[in-house]
C-alpha cells in the first residue's frame, strides 16, 4: 500500500501544546461525515441499505472491575489484546496472507510509513480504566458550581485551546475527566498514535463520541463554535462555514454536520 501524498488529512484534535496555535473545534463536525461515509460503503459493499455503524458504549464497561472482561474483547466480537492480536477476527498470523494487516502507520514524526505486522492492543497502558457513567454525566452537567459547570452549556470558549472551557474539551477529554482521550489510552497499542483507525474498534468509539455530541444538541441546540467572526488566519477550517478537509468535497462545513436525522438517529442518547 503507497504512502499517500501530502497533503494529507490535518488532524481535528488539538494545536500545538505550546498553546501558541489552536486547538481543533471540529472535532465532532470532522468525525460525523468521515463514519457517513464508511457506513455507506459498507452498506454497499454489504448490499445491505439497513446496516448502521454500531457505536461501544464504553461507559458501561468503563464500570466493571476488569474492563477487559468485557463483552466487546471476546473472540466472536473484537478480539482482545495482544501484541500482536491473536484472536478474534483481527488477529494475526504471519503465515495467512488473508489475516488482518496493519500496513500504514504513524513514524516518530508523526509521518505516514509503510509496514506489514498485526494489530496491536495493550489493555490499561496509558489509562487503568475506561470512562464510566459518571465521567459521561459530568459531562453534561450545567448545574451552578461547585457541583457542576454552566460553561458545558456552551460547545466552546476563546481562545479555543486545549483547556478551553465548554463542552468539546470535555468531550474530547483535555479537560475533565478524560472520555475520548481516555479511551484512546486504556486500549493502547494502535489506539494510541495518531494512525489509531487502524483498529477497527476505533470507529464504534468515534461513533458513540458522535452519539454524545448528539446528545448535547438535543439539550442545547445544534449550535456550534467558533462562528465565521473569528479570524480565518487562525482558525480557518475550524469556523461554522469553513469547508472542513473531507472525502465528501469542500460542500461539508461543521454548520451542515449539525443534523443528520434524515441520514441516521441514536436508540439511547444521553
């Protein structure tokens, strides 16, 4: 598989930690079309116009004494951990050309490279558990302080860093008690550089991130931050109609992410 040429998808997450540019407010609007897209090319390659993305609610296994006991790591689902992976549908064996490869990965530069090995994961490595219920309800929580936080009303706060007030630092996990990030930690191995798609497990986390965020704007309104007032030398591709780097073509802004009922809805949202 070649390398593919710069330039190449900038990173939604957040700027430099300096602090000097930064972070990256389309998180959400970012990730909503990307999984659109790979849900409708799995619905054709299924011939299957019903099949949905499923998303891992990790906050339920986030609440176990051993998360790595849960449901979603046995063989007949994800497979567990390993390096590389041995078992489940993603395990490796170097002698099966047709086993699960990982064959792009993130150098120490955070440049693309190519490579042939197995999926890697290393349960607890970064994080020694998962978010749980609760780390998903203080979230949400807008109650005045000390026991909750108004900002969360909000999407985003200027100057748009990484411990930015609002809800998207929460959500992504810089501030607060950790969600996405956290779940990018306690799986580990290829969950953690910035090539982490190449665990499969990584989309049903993307998609109960996009199911969070739906959750917000059914309470808050499908309003998003920062608006096109903010400087674009700054922040362009991070403002509401600024065309966000997508497969789908520059017609995909984060104002046209806001809602996608007619396209898919959530059984449970928080």
């Amino acid at each position: 598989m070649p390398v593919p040429a710069a330039p190449l998808q900038p990173c939604p997450h957040r700027g430099d930690t300096a602090g000097q540019r930064p972070t990256k407010p389309a998180i959400a609007p970012t990730g909503r079309p990307l999984l659109n897209l790979l849900e409708a090319h799995l619905q054709r390659v299924l011939n299957d116009a019903s099949f949905g993305i499923p998303y891992w609610d990790w906050s339920i296994d986030g609440s176990l004494p051993a998360p790595e006991t849960a449901l979603i790591w046995k063989p007949d689902f994800m497979g567990g951990t390993g390096v590389p992976v041995t078992d489940g549908p993603f395990a490796f064996n170097a002698g099966d050309a047709n086993s699960f490869r990982v064959r792009l990965e993130v150098g120490p530069n955070v440049n693309l490279r190519q490579t042939d090995r197995g999926l890697r994961r290393v349960f607890g490595s970064g994080s020694p558990t998962l978010p749980n219920a609760l780390d998903v309800g203080a979230a949400f929580n807008t109650l005045a302080a000390p026991f909750g936080d108004p900002d969360l009303a909000t999407y985003d706060f200027d100057p748009w860093l990484a411990n930015s007030r609002g809800f998207r630092s929460r959500l992504e996990g810089f501030t607060g008690t950790g969600l996405h990030n956290q779940v990018h930690r306690w799986i580990g191995g290829d969950m953690a550089p910035a090539s982490s798609p190449n665990d499969p497990v990584f989309f049903l986390h993307h998609a109960n991130v996009d199911r969070l965020w739906e959750g917000w704007m059914n309470r808050h309104g499908r309003t998003y931050l920062p608006t096109m007032s903010e400087p674009a030398n700054i922040l362009l591709g991070q403002r509401i109609d600024d065309p966000l780097v997508s497969p789908l073509g520059a017609g995909v802004t984060p104002r046209k992410t806001l809602d996608n009922t007619a396209l898919f809805t959530y059984d449970v949202v928080p």
